[in-house]
C-alpha cells in the first residue's frame, strides 16, 4: 500500500480512499442487479423500470470516480513502467514528483469543471430524462467528490515526495512511489483469500 500512513490526516484519507473504492465497486454489483432486473421485466413480464440506462450511467461514473482514490492508495493504477524502472534511481525519482505534479493539475481542472457543472445543474433545477426525474447536480456532485479526494490523495503524496527530496532521500521516493510486485501481488491475493475464509480477521495496519 502507498506509504500514506505519516500523519493522522494522511491516515484518515487513505481510510477513507479504500472506503470509496468499496463503495464504488458495490455501485457496479447494483448496476448490473438493474440491468438484469429489466433485462428479465421487459422479456418476461413486459415491464421496464424506464430509469435503467440513467442509472446505471451515473452508477458506472460515479464508481470510476470514487474508486480512483483507493487504487492509487493501494497502487493498484495501471502503469507502463516498462523504461522507468530501467533508470538510474537519482531521474526516477524526479520523474515521479514530474508525474505527480500533472497529474495534481489535471485533476485540479477536473474537480472544478465537475462542482461547476453541479452548481449550473443545481441552479437551473436541472432533471433527468428518466421517470424519476432525479436532480442532475445529485450524480454530479458525487462524481467531483471522487475526483476531490483523488486530488488529495495526490498532494498527500507530492508532499511526501518533495520531503524525501528536500532530505536527498531518493530511496525512499522510489520506494513509496514504485509499482507493485509480482511477488506483493501474489502476497495480496493470498491475504484476501485468508479474509474471506476468516472474516473476523482484521487487516493489519498500514
């Protein structure tokens, strides 16, 4: 796991990182419980909900934002890594506090650009096409609070990675920000597996 675990607030948004990203992935489990539900309604009993392809849209959107948190705390983002790996240690580390500090000003026009388009939602009382008429600054707002505690997730570590820097501890920005193993993988599924067999188990602190 991304070594966020310094100070208390760091502690709480990785808590709640992984938080989102079980929420998110109980969203898709309901979306696709919708979209067989209808599925069967409309083939069976020739009845449609009419708010299926809305909701399991702002299901889908609103799971990859809330999700984004959790899988870069847990390192679990897709990386081609395939060159980076293979430089010397010293320009590796830069290149992770160049990647961190994109990728904060991408998602920093993304939260903006989400909480403005739900406040212009909002303040037109925009709805939805569907029969539930649902409130469009609602799947919005949920979608730029994904994006927000990505965002901090991110500076958390950027200023992790500049610490390590200003300290010329280059290891430690390798360390924190590198990939995970085949070998941790594996290590992970295990411990899952052990979990799911043993519910009471806690997992160990990170």
């Amino acid at each position: 796991m991304l070594r966020l675990t310094g100070t208390l607030g760091q502690r709480q948004v990785a808590a709640l990182a992984l938080f989102m990203s079980r929420v998110a992935g109980w969203l898709y489990v309901a979306c696709a419980v919708m979209i067989v539900f209808d599925v069967v309604a409309r083939n069976i009993f020739n009845f449609s909900t009419q708010a299926t392809v809305e909701l399991s849209g702002y299901a889908l959107g609103c799971g990859i934002a809330w999700g984004l948190a959790g899988a870069f705390v847990a390192r679990m983002h897709v990386r081609v890594d395939m060159l980076l790996e293979k430089l010397p240690r010293f320009p590796r580390a830069w290149l992770h506090l160049m990647a961190l500090t994109l990728l904060m000003g991408f998602l920093i026009m993304i939260t903006y650009g989400a909480f403005a388009l739900a406040y212009d939602s909002w303040e037109l009382d925009a709805h939805d096409m569907s029969a539930l008429r649902i409130p469009l600054w609602l799947p919005q707002a949920i979608f730029g609070l994904g994006i927000f505690v990505f965002l901090v997730a991110i500076l958390l570590a950027l200023s992790d990675v500049i610490g390590h820097l200003s300290r010329g501890d280059i290891d430690a920005v390798n360390l924190q920000m590198r990939q995970k193993s085949a070998a941790e993988e594996a290590a992970e599924a295990i411990e899952a597996s052990h979990s799911v067999q043993n519910p009471s188990t806690k997992d160990p602190a990170c």
